[in-house]
C-alpha cells in the first residue's frame, strides 16, 4: 500500500489541480492508498514515522526539500529494523522552490512527469546523513538527505527564514539572505576532521558537507557529490578576503567553486566538528543548533528513493 504526505505550503498555487491529478491517477490504477496533509512544522516526520511502523514500504512525498528532509527523519527514526527501513522506497513530486533533491534527479515541477517517473520507476539505493550532538547531557540525532552547511550557509538560511513573511520567494530569499549574512556574519573557530585526519583547526567562514551536489536551490557547492557512493563531498572556506568573495559569487551555480584555491574540498565517510562557541547549521535548509561541536556520519544506502532514471 503507498502512503502519500502533502505539504500544502509548497507551491499553493496549483495544489488542487495537482491533487485532483494525482488521485485520478492511482484510481486508474487500481492502487490502495492513504494520504495525508501536513498541518505543522515536523508533521511529515510524525506522519512517516507512523507509516513505517505500521507496514507501509512506499511513500510518495507531494512538497519541497524541506517535506522531503522531515520524511526522511522520520523514515529514520521508525521503530523498525536496519532491514525494514532499507526496504522503504521514497519518491517525490517536488512543489517547493529549492527543490535540490529533485534537480539531482532531474525531477521538476511538472507534476505530471515527476509522478509518471515515481511510477515507472525502480528503487535506487542511497545514502542519508546523521549529524549527532548533546543537549543537555543527551543525544541528539538530525538526518538529512542533500546537504548539511555551516558558517555563512547557516547564517544564510537563518536571514533568509526572517525575511519569507516579507519576501515569499526561496529564491529571493536566498539572494537577500545572503546579501545580508556577509555584512554581518562572523567566522568560527573549529576543530574540523575528516575520517580522523585534521582538515582545519582555526576559523572557518563556511562549510558545507554534502551527500548531493545542490544546495541552496541549485548552487553547487560540492558538484561532485552522489547520494549512492556512500561517502560524503564536502568543501570548506577559511575567512576570505573581500575580493576572494567577489571571485566566488559567479561560481556558486556553475559547478566551479572548488576550482578557487582559497576553497578546501574532500570527501569522508565521517566529520567531526569540535567548537567551543554556539554552533548553527542547516540541514536541507531546515536550522538546527549544538554547543560543543558535533558528528555527521554517511549511511551507506540507508533507505531507498523510487524513481525513473534517464
């Protein structure tokens, strides 16, 4: 049976059309289904969670990078075994603005293609990311499927969140939130490994850690990284100059940031990040927060996404 999660926040617009679609769809197929609407924030992640643990195996994702991040949490955090959760295939039918994961899999907003690849698709294997930390004494642990980033990323994604009741727009947003994030950001000081091997320790600007190549709505900030080869592709900037920054703005779209010299890339299976000040991240755009550092590990073909490949 395939469990379906709405975000009706995500490209509003043409939502009814797009549900009225769907449903017409699996009618014509014959398919038994459950749907629901998402109605908070970390909704779709109560709602997956609960699909897992009660049988279902398909879950087909109507939303944004965001919907798709907090399914995947949920995914994760079943009360189910290693082997349940790699049986559960994901698909999505992107309807935010971001839409990263989809772009990887040259899935766009045309509702009707999207769901035409989940259905004739086949499970492809790949990796999440789990990035632990303590609060208070405890364990915490955040999935997430494209991309974790700190620094100026982080500050980014948190001045573009201030602006959206003002803005709408992901992708002006993200524009303006930047604008603003480097009059005002301010490097931290990490202690940064790499499957155990130092790759920084002093201030880092910004960092990203990345299980796919697209963040941010389509930058590239790590152009070479695949959600199936079980290794993560990072890259890090320490405190540029004013001129370093301008070098890189026409290179965050084109795949050729790594190519500056001032920008450090490498891949690992493990990051440990250790910091002594208040730590912000974004996780497929979604912040999150840690004191003391924290632990993103690669999971190797930790569930799978369903989709048509070219």
């Amino acid at each position: 049976m395939l469990g379906i999660i709405i975000n009706p926040k995500s490209g509003k617009r043409a939502f009814r059309a797009q549900r009225i679609y769907l449903f017409r769809l699996l009618r014509n197929r014959q398919l038994t289904f459950e749907y629901h609407v998402t109605r908070y924030p970390n909704h779709a992640k109560e709602i997956a969670r609960k699909l897992v643990e009660d049988g279902f195996r398909t879950i087909l994702v109507l939303g944004g990078d965001g919907t798709l991040s907090e399914t995947v949490n949920g995914v994760m955090k079943a009360s189910v075994t290693d082997e349940q959760r790699s049986a559960v295939q994901i698909g999505l039918m992107p309807r935010g603005t971001g839409n990263d994961w989809g772009r990887y899999w040259g899935l766009n907003r045309n509702h009707k293609q999207s769901l035409a690849r989940f259905f004739e698709g086949e499970p492809v294997p790949v990796d999440a990311g789990c990035i632990t930390s303590l609060r208070n004494g405890e364990e915490h642990r955040h999935y997430f499927i494209n991309s974790v980033g700190y620094g100026i990323d982080a500050a980014t994604c948190a001045k573009a969140e201030k602006m959206k009741p003002y803005i709408g727009s992901h992708s002006v947003n993200y524009v303006f939130g930047l604008f603003f994030a480097l009059l005002t950001h301010k490097s931290t000081r990490m202690h940064v490994r790499a499957d155990g091997q130092t790759v920084v320790n002093g201030r880092v600007f910004t960092m990203n850690i990345g299980n796919g190549p697209y963040s941010g709505g389509g930058i590239r900030q790590n152009p070479d990284a695949d959600p199936r080869d079980g290794v993560f592709h990072a890259m890090l900037v320490c405190p540029p100059t004013w001129k370093q920054v301008l070098m890189a703005l026409p290179k965050l779209f084109n795949g050729r940031l790594t190519e500056l010299p001032f920008v450090r890339s490498f891949t690992a299976h493990t990051v440990d990040i250790e910091t002594k000040d208040h730590l912000l991240y974004e996780a497929d755009g979604i912040l999150g927060h840690c004191t003391g550092g924290c632990t993103v590990r690669c999971l190797h073909k930790a569930f799978a996404f369903r989709v048509k490949q070219d």
